[in-house]
C-alpha cells in the first residue's frame, strides 16, 4: 500500500517544539512507511522541518489515537507538548469535543480545550520508574542527578546559572551507561522562584537541545517539590519563553497522581505535502 499524495497538513507549535499534525484515519501513509516518512518530512530546510510527526489515527477505545515519531524516525510513547497540539487539531477538525480522550503506546490520554484552542490542559500518564540519589560526572564535576519516566525516561540535573552547555552535557547525560540501553532525555532545571523554574531540555530521538519539553517540565516539576521543597502548581519558562503549568498531587513511595500539563498551542499553517518532500 503507497503514501498517498497529496497529504493535507498542519504545522503546529507547542511552546516551542514543532510539530507536523496529519489525520491518518484512512491510512494515508501505511504503518510500515511511517518511521521513514517521519525522518524526511522532519529535515529542515529540505523538507517541512520539524521536532517531530504526529499522526491522528482511529481507535476502538477513545475519541481517537496517534502515533507520535521523533524527527529522526524514532517512535516515542508520550509527548507532552505534542499531546497539546494533537487535542487542538481534533478539536479544530472536529474529530473530539473540547474534553476528549486519546490512545497513545503510553496509555490513554485525556485533554480539555480551555481557551478557544489556545491553552491546552493535558493529562500526563502516571510517571513511574523513580530513581533519586544518583551521580555523574561530567566534565569533571559530580552532579547529582534524578530520574523518572514520565511517559518517555528523563534525568534531571538542578543547575544554578543561565549558561548551562545543554546540548554538550545533555548528550553525555542521554548515552550515559546509567540509562543503557534505550538512553533517556536530559533536562536541566533552574530555581527562579517558589513555584517557578526555568527547564532546558536536550531531547533523545531530536539529539538536540529543543525549544520546550513537555515531559521534561513534568519531570523537573515532580523533583523541585520532592527535593527541593517547592510545592504544586509549578510553572516552567521554556527555552522558547512560553510559560507552561504543571499540576500534580504527589504521595509518600514516592507516587504522583493527577498530573496535569497546560500550555499554549499555535497553528502556524496549513498545506498540502508532495511527494517531492521525501526527496
């Protein structure tokens, strides 16, 4: 079965991360060819250019599902930026209501639309997976370092200044052998207020620093209240400068429930995609 051309499209943003938003509900682009048509509409400059390709598709158990690939063709089990973007595109496209539910790898996904379609409330699958205490060294320095998957794994380093090298650091923080083999994403926090940091991420499968992290803010909310005293909601400055919320009721184990992600989402443009975009 072929792509079939030509394929209507949305480029969205999340807080900075881009995203290319295709409903796939009539398989438009097979199963099997979706890891490479990810990686060449994602190249910028040759192609549209993204963070990464979310795919609307049915579901027997929620308004509808998707699938979400990294720009380098990796597929990924949750984003939360991209799980925004995806909630507006059907609230748009009248696929789902203002409060919907959506199947992801990572569990079934519920939103809500709160500011027509601009501000976007998302909750997180359960994180699980926590591991405090650990160490590395990088560059010389011990850091120490927390961990917890949040859909997708995420280590989390607490920086004092602005000028961290995240792409530099975060790389050796991904393929560090503490997280082999699948690696994990690296975000490195910063202490602005009570209830406000700033949050850096360099991200597994873009192999760069991005704009915003969606999961990545959650992991880094969940450690400032667990290690460094802060308490819910906790508000997360991206990379981009967009403000997003992260809300969550956090239980002795250490458990956290209820974990809520809200931020803004924008539709940059729509258009149509030809097959010379996978040259």
């Amino acid at each position: 079965m072929a792509i079939s051309f030509p394929i209507n499209f949305e480029k969205m943003n999340g807080s900075g991360n881009d995203f290319v938003v295709i409903d796939n509900r009539n398989s438009i682009v097979p199963f099997e060819d979706q890891p490479n048509f990810a990686r060449q509409i994602c190249r910028r400059m040759l192609s549209i250019g993204a963070n990464g390709l979310i795919l609307i598709e049915k579901s027997n158990i929620a308004d509808f599902g998707w699938k979400f690939y990294n720009g380098d063709g990796s597929a990924a089990e949750m984003c939360g930026n991209g799980a925004r973007c995806a909630a507006s595109f059907a609230f748009r496209n009248n696929i789902a209501s203002s409060s919907m539910n959506f199947e992801t790898t990572a569990g079934t996904i519920q939103a809500k639309i709160l500011a027509d379609d601009k501000i976007v409330r998302v909750q997180m699958t359960k994180p699980f997976d926590f591991r405090l205490g650990l160490s590395m060294s990088l560059d010389g320095k011990e850091h120490e370092v927390a961990f917890v998957n949040t859909g997708v794994p995420h280590a989390v380093i607490f920086v004092e200044g602005d000028d961290t090298p995240v792409k530099k650091l975060g790389r050796k923080v991904r393929f560090h052998e503490l997280f082999e083999p699948e690696g994990t994403n690296a975000s490195f926090a910063r202490i602005l207020n009570d209830h406000r940091l700033e949050v850096r991420t360099y991200e597994r499968g873009v192999e760069d620093e991005t704009m915003a992290c969606g999961t990545g803010a959650v992991a880094a909310a969940l450690f400032a209240v667990m290690q460094r005293g802060m308490e819910s909601p906790i508000q997360i400055v991206t990379s981009g400068g967009d403000m997003l919320t992260v809300l969550f009721d956090l239980l002795d184990g250490p458990v956290a429930e209820n974990v809520f992600l809200e931020g803004p989402v924008r539709l940059i443009y729509k258009g149509q995609l030809t097959a010379e975009a996978l040259l």
